[in-house]
C-alpha cells in the first residue's frame, strides 16, 4: 500500500470508482480534469493504491 502522486492514466480507475458509487458518464470530465490538475503548480492529485487497486 502507498501513496503517491497521480499521473494521467489514473483516471481510468478514478473514473470506474465513480461509476461504482452511480457517478454516469465520467470518463471524459476525469480526464480532463487529471489533466488540468497535473498542469497546475499550486496543485497536488494524490491516489492510494493498495493490493493492486485504487482508492481515493
């Protein structure tokens, strides 16, 4: 388990997380979203990954 920093293809998975809790159509708006938040220089996107799956 452990924690870093997000890179691009994290929303894949972030994306199935939200469609887990009945988030439609998020696949587009994550990326995007990912995107801009590994651009900013006042931001930090963080993921958990434990036992080979992601948690927010």
């Amino acid at each position: 388990m452990g924690i870093r920093k997000a890179d691009l293809e994290d929303w894949k998975q972030i994306s199935s997380l939200l469609t887990q809790l009945e988030y439609p159509d998020t696949e587009q708006f994550i990326k995007d979203k990912v995107e801009t938040l590994l651009m900013e220089t006042n931001e930090e996107l963080l993921v958990l990954k434990k036992m080979k799956r992601f948690l927010l």
